[in-house]
C-alpha cells in the first residue's frame, strides 16, 4: 500500500522556535526533499506579504521530480466570500499545483474562538475549498483540532470532514493540533473517519513525546498520507518526525513510502538541519550518528560476528553507517577494528603486541580524562604512536601567549611562536579574538613555510568541557573540529591549563592533516 509523505518542515517546521530558513535555504530544502521523494513539499504559508509572493512566483520556475509543492492557507473569515478574501485570492493566482487549507473542526473554537456559528464554519470550508479549487489547484484539507472535536461532538467534526470532500478536497486531514492524543485514540478515531471516507491524512504535534506513534497508529488505522517534519523541528515540542516514520513505514511494516530514496533519508536529515542553522541530534534514531555506533565490548564483537544481534536494520538501507566507538570499555575487537580501518593492509589479532600496547594506552589516557568516542583524528595518532610510527611533523621551541584589555573594552590576544622543522626554526606571530585564536594563527603561519597546503585548513568548533569540580583547577578537556573543505577530523587535548589543552588538540589536527596528505 502506497502511503503518501507530506513534508511540511518548511511551514509548520520553521514555526519551531529558533528556526528559520532564508529563500535560499527554502530552495535548498526544497531540492533535498524531492530527492527524498516525498509527495508533498509545504512550501509556506500565504499572506499579504509581498515578499511571500514572490518567493511562491520563484517557485513557479523549480522543476521536482517527485514532490508536489503546496501552498498554506486558512479558509476565509465570517461573513466574508472566499473571492473577496486577499491571501485565498493570492493563494488561487500563485503558481504551485496544490493548496492546503485550515479550518476548525472543534465546534468549541468556532463558538468561542471564531465567535460564530457551526453552520457559517461550515460555509467558510466549503467556500474557500470550492474557490480556490476553481484556479485548478488540488487542495487539501487540513481539519484542526479535530481529535478534541471529534471527542466533544463527533457529529460536527464529521460534519466538517464531510464539507471539506463536498466542496472538492482531494484529501482531509486530521490534525492533532494540541498534541496532547494517544496513540490509541488517534487509531480509533482514524478507523471511524476511513471506513466512511478514504483519502485521509495525519497530522500530529509532538507535546506528549508521540507524535510518531500517533501518526503509525492512524496509518494501521486506514490513514494514506502523513503530515510532518524533517528532525521533528516544530512549534512547542515539534512535528511528527518523517525521519522515523518514513523507515518504521517502509521497512518495518511494508509500506511503500518513498521507495528506493530512502537511503537518501540520512543526508537529508542533516542538509535539513544545516539550512535551519540546527544543531543535528546525533542521537535521532535511523539517521543520527550514533544510530548504529557501538561501544561496549560485547555489543562490538557480537555485531562484527552477526550485525542483525545488535542492529534491527541495516545502516545502509537508510543512508547511515556503522561505527564502532574505542574506548576502555570497548575492549580489544573494537581496537582491532579502528586498527585495520587506518592500516587495511596490515591484519591484527587480539595477542599483537601493537594492540596490547594500544588498548592500554586508551585506557591510560582515558583515565586521565581523554576521550576518543568523536575524536578520531587524535585516536589515528594515539595508534600510530602505540605502533612506533608516529612522525613528528615540527617540535615547538617556545610560545608565549599575551592577552590585553583594548580602548574598545573587549579583550584580545596576540601569541609569539618558534618552531623547528628538520632542524629549520621558524619564528612568528599572530593575533585574535582569544588566546586561542591567536595560538592558531600564530602556528599556520609558522608551518606555512614548510607545509603550503596548511592554507586549506581551518578550524570549525572548539569545545571546553571542565572534568571536575575543583573550580579553576578543574582539569579540562578541549575538542576541535578541523577542515580542510574536503574533511572533517575531530581532536582532543586534557590538562589543567586550557591553553595546554588547546595546544594538544591543535597539534594533533595540523598533524593528522598532514599525515592524511601523505597517506
């Protein structure tokens, strides 16, 4: 059974507080979501805002393969004509092939919100459903507050879902706009609503943490299309998640969903959150990183013997990938593992005096505070110490790190440093916005004259996370991710000092770049 996917990040998801997306992260959004193939793409709601008006003209040049793009607006006021209705009007003329509208299907909200009657709201859906259904759209139906309605008066919320198929609606949809339903309910309700009509959606908020459930419980229930978001991003506590619906779906009931492009899934979710300027939740199920990241010992040699003992799916069969976490918890298969991933031409067993040595300086070096679970750059260096293979691409000789208050109030820094390179020194200087800063133009301009290639890297995040509560003695630990525009390496560094912690984790990135340069 085909199940339709109704993507609606970029409306009802970019009412989550702290999301916004500019015009070119829409189109962006947009492109990423067709090459999911969902069925619909909920461009954004129509207005009297000029500007939304010619974002829905530029939409009219985007050529989809898959999506259907929809434009969202509510149905006209009391005592007003559909025609005479500005954003309906507009909504009719824009040139995208389908219309969702919002009505009230709670008899509670059109007497005290709406401060109307049943019989109007029902001329208000009717109306504006048949109007703009006249400029050739296809329009769909979203029925708000339905599952309160249908709770207070099951007759009305009918009524209003039968109004809205009336009037030309190629779907209605029923929202959980509160989201306060269980899942249970919503099966219940979704079962009375199909066996009278088909062509019924879901569209369910998450304020009680089940949103997904809700929206797999009303597609057992008869339900054909589900409303939600990328990441679950939304108003309040989010959207039902797509990234968990579409493979519980696909791959774990049957079915079809959006087909083959689901191994898109992964990479979309993450070009979704980085338009959104969203902090991806590493810990999403099926699509986050550590989905299917291993730690524990046991877990580790059970899944390289038989995946399917600590893997429900395959990673592969929603774009993501396996990894295995070392750590001293993880034991010596999971060190093997990282060993034969940088040197596949070399083969270790568990008895090898280099794994012996490796293992025992992780744990070494994790008693002391380190961390290697997403510092892989630093562990590839860990390892090639441990194998006496690590080459020292410069010794530093001094640096001397200065901070000072400016005219302006704000603190700056300058940082002197002399390194040697195959008995070559190399002094110089650099400032910035903070000691560290400084330290890290101070040393790419040191090594630039031994290593042109040190031009490409840069520095994305730097994180400082205190180890113990010994106030400003705390032992701190400091993670750096790096690029080189091409990749992307994570590194640590421990110590008391965090200009020492600094100093390793940055030592260890411009090293492994270079190490990664020659390899």
């Amino acid at each position: 059974m085909k199940i339709e996917i109704f993507d609606t990040t970029l409306r009802d998801g970019e009412q989550g507080a702290g999301v916004e997306f500019s015009s070119d992260d829409k189109l962006r959004v947009i492109h990423a979501l067709d090459g999911l193939g969902v069925s619909y793409i909920e461009a954004g709601m129509m207005t009297d805002d000029p500007a939304k008006h010619a974002f829905f003209h530029t939409l009219s040049k985007v050529k989809l393969k898959n999506a259907k793009l929809a434009v969202f607006g509510q149905t006209c006021r009391t005592g007003e004509k559909a025609s005479e209705n500005p954003a309906l009007r507009a909504i009719a003329e824009c040139d995208v092939p389908a219309a969702v509208l919002y009505g009230k299907a709670w008899e509670y909200q059109v007497t005290d919100v709406l401060k109307t009657t049943g019989g109007e709201n029902l001329r208000m859906i009717y109306d504006s459903i048949s109007f703009v259904k006249s400029s050739g759209k296809e329009v769909i139906f979203d029925a708000e507050h339905f599952f309160d309605g249908y709770a207070d008066n099951p007759v009305y919320a009918m009524c209003v879902v039968d109004t809205a198929f009336r009037a030309g609606a190629s779907r209605v949809v029923l929202c959980d706009t509160n989201g306060g339903m269980l899942p249970d309910v919503i099966g219940m309700v979704c079962a009375a609503v199909t066996k009278k009509h088909k062509n019924i959606g879901i569209h369910c908020h998450n304020d009680l943490g089940m949103a997904v459930s809700c929206s797999v419980s009303a597609v057992l229930s008869g339900v054909s299309q589900v409303q939600g978001t990328i990441s679950g991003i939304g108003e309040r506590c989010g959207n039902a998640n797509l990234d968990t619906i579409i493979p519980v779906l696909q791959l774990k009931l049957g079915f079809d969903c959006i087909g083959e492009n689901i191994k898109n899934l992964s990479r979309t979710a993450r070009t979704v959150n980085e338009a959104a300027n969203l902090a991806f939740n590493e810990n999403e199920p099926f699509v986050g990183g550590y989905a299917f990241t291993h730690k524990a010992g046991a877990h580790i040699d059970g899944v390289s013997k038989a995946p399917r003992a600590f893997e429900h799916i395959t990673p592969e069969s929603v774009g993501n990938r396996r990894n295995i976490v070392v750590s001293g918890l993880s034991g010596r298969a999971a060190v093997i593992d990282k060993m034969r991933a940088y040197m596949p031409d070399r083969a270790f067993r568990k008895d090898d005096e280099g794994v012996i040595r490796t293992a025992a300086m992780i744990r070494e070096r994790e008693s002391a505070g380190y961390a290697y679970e997403d510092a892989g750059a630093s562990l590839a260096l860990l390892i090639d110490e441990a194998l006496e293979r690590r080459k020292r691409y410069f010794n530093l000789i001094s640096l001397k790190v200065m901070v000072d208050s400016q005219n302006d109030g704000d603190m700056g820094a300058s940082a002197v440093i002399k390194i040697s390179v195959g008995g070559r020194e190399e002094l110089t200087a650099g400032e910035g916005n903070g000691p560290v800063n400084a330290i890290d133009e101070a040393l790419r301009r040191a090594l630039l004259r031994f290593y042109p290639e040190i031009a490409d890297m840069r520095l994305t995040d730097y994180r400082v996370r205190v180890l113990d509560s010994n106030a400003t003695a705390s032992s701190v630990r400091v993670s750096i991710e790096s690029t080189d525009g091409v990749s992307v390496w994570r590194t640590i560094g421990v110590s008391s000092d965090v200009i020492n912690a600094s100093w390793q984790a940055m030592c260890d990135a411009v090293e492994y770049m270079l190490r990664m340069r020659e390899a």
